[in-house]
C-alpha cells in the first residue's frame, strides 16, 4: 500500500516538475494555455458567468452603453452583449474543435493508408487532395456551405473538408519516411498486417507532427468559423456567434462601437490563445527546436 501511495506521489511530483518546466519555458504557451482555459470555461459554465438569455429582446433597453447593468452594453435588440459574448464562445469553440478533430482523425486516418499502400490507390487519393487544395481553404467552406445551407453541423462539416487535406498530406509523408524504416521493415518480414503496421507502428509515430498541426489550425478554424458567420454563412441566428455579431453591427459602429469591439475581441483572444499554444507544441515536439 506504501508502495502504490510513493508511486502516485512520484508521478504527481513528476507532472508538477513538467508543468514547472512549461511554464518557465514557454511564457507564451502559458498565456495561450490562460486564455483557452478562460474561453473554455465561458463556453462550458456558460450560466455561471451570466444569468442573462443571449436571445431575450428588450425593447427599452436597446443600445444601452457599457454599465453596471450591461458589462458590454446592448445592441440594436436590446440583447444583452456580455451574454452573447459569453454564449458565443461555446459557437467558436463547439465549431473550430469540433472540425479540427473531424479534420484531424479523416487526413490522418487516410494519409497513414495512403502513405503505406501507395500504388495507383495513393495516386488516386493524392489527386483527390490536390483538387481541394487547388482552392484557398475558406473559399472551398464558402462553396460548402453555399451547397448545404447554415447549420452548425454543416459549419464544422465546411471546415474541417477544407482542412483535411494538410492533415492529409503531413500523416502521409510521415508514412512514407516510417515505411522504409528497419523497425517497419521488420515487422513486414515477421508476417503482420498493414493495418496491424498502421496501427502498431506507424500511428504513434505520427502523433507527435499531428498534434502539433492540428493545434496550429484550431486558430485558423476559429477564424474560419467567425469568417462565415460573419458572411452570414456560418451559425445561423439565433445561435450567439462572434463573427455574426460583428457582422451585423458593423453600421452601428459609429454611436455604438462597443457591439463591434467585443466580439471581435473574443475572436482575437480565442485565435490568440491556439496559436500561442501551437507554437509551443512545436517547440516541445519538435525535435530541431529543443535546445542543445
């Protein structure tokens, strides 16, 4: 039982030290970190950071200033934008997750196949790839959902189709180079399985540049996702979104410009926040980066 209990109080000891080493190593991987655990605490415990609906219209109460009553004021509704604000971080993040690892699990699942059958499937698939990388990544969400309508569902769909394909291409070139490798090579001589190579031996090495990449998208998708919304193709009302907010008071910015300065910090804070911790998932996995 001492035993066990030393055991657990090395591990935890252990993790302390690495999270120390983190936050001494990566002032702005700490920052990032500090920032999406705020967004998501927003997006999760939503009721507790406000007891006002995002969607209740007060008629006498429309474009009240910042105050006591209204943090961020009211817009042309009466809304209350501190509850939008709040709410709309469950969009973003609901969204811009949600298609990373949509994203994430279809390009590597299908670049680690393709990397390791190769042949006139890899050709096949490559091609296809090409077609959808021929296009900017949010013109290809754009004619998505053009195609599909403005759902959540089809937002995440859009994005994560439009970024699948790097994810793609990297798990697949991270095949490639680990299908010449002795360790695979030996694992062919003794009789397995390509999808017992894939899954064995091919899939935990490909870990470490997946995770780094897909965290370095997860800002892009959250500017992805406010981009539509903002084009009125994304969310639809009255689902609170950043980008539809900021979109919608653009001509109120004038007399009213803290309906256009909010959202549109809440869509810099939550870009901010995954590219500060991509940068610094690149530089603890990275091994060209690690200091001598």
């Amino acid at each position: 039982m001492n035993k066990s209990l030393q055991k657990k109080e090395a591990r935890m000891k252990k993790h302390i030290q690495r999270l120390g080493f983190f936050f001494r190593d990566e002032p702005l991987g700490t920052f990032g970190a500090v920032l999406f655990l705020i967004v998501l605490s927003m997006a999760i415990a939503s009721p507790l950071w406000t007891e006002k609906s995002p969607t209740d219209v007060s008629i006498p109460n429309v474009f009240k200033p910042p105050s006591s009553e209204f943090w961020f004021g009211s817009d042309n509704l009466g809304r209350d934008v501190w509850s939008r604000f709040v709410y709309g971080s469950r969009t973003s993040l609901l969204v811009g997750l949600s298609s990373i690892l949509l994203a994430s699990v279809a390009g590597g699942i299908l670049g680690i196949f393709s990397g390791l059958i190769g042949g006139k499937t890899d050709l096949i698939i490559q091609r296809i790839m090409d077609a959808l990388l021929s296009m900017p990544a949010i013109v290809l969400a754009i004619l998505i959902m053009a195609v599909l309508g403005t759902s959540v569902l089809n937002t995440i769909l859009a994005i994560a189709v439009a970024y699948f394909p790097r994810i793609n291409r990297l798990t697949r070139s991270t095949a490639i180079s680990l299908r010449e490798s002795l360790f695979v090579e030996s694992a062919i001589v003794a009789g397995a399985s390509k999808i017992r190579i894939s899954i064995m031996h091919v899939a935990p090495n490909c870990i470490a540049p997946w995770l780094v990449y897909a965290t370095a998208l997860l800002g892009t998708a959250f500017l992805a996702e406010a981009t539509l919304s903002f084009l009125g193709l994304g969310v639809p009302p009255p689902i609170p979104s950043w980008g539809r907010d900021l979109s919608e008071n653009l001509t109120n910015f004038e007399f009213a410009p803290w309906l256009c300065i909010f959202p549109g910090l809440g869509i810099t804070m939550a870009v901010f926040a995954a590219n500060f911790l991509g940068d610094s998932m690149r530089n603890i996995f990275d091994p060209r980066l690690k200091k001598a």
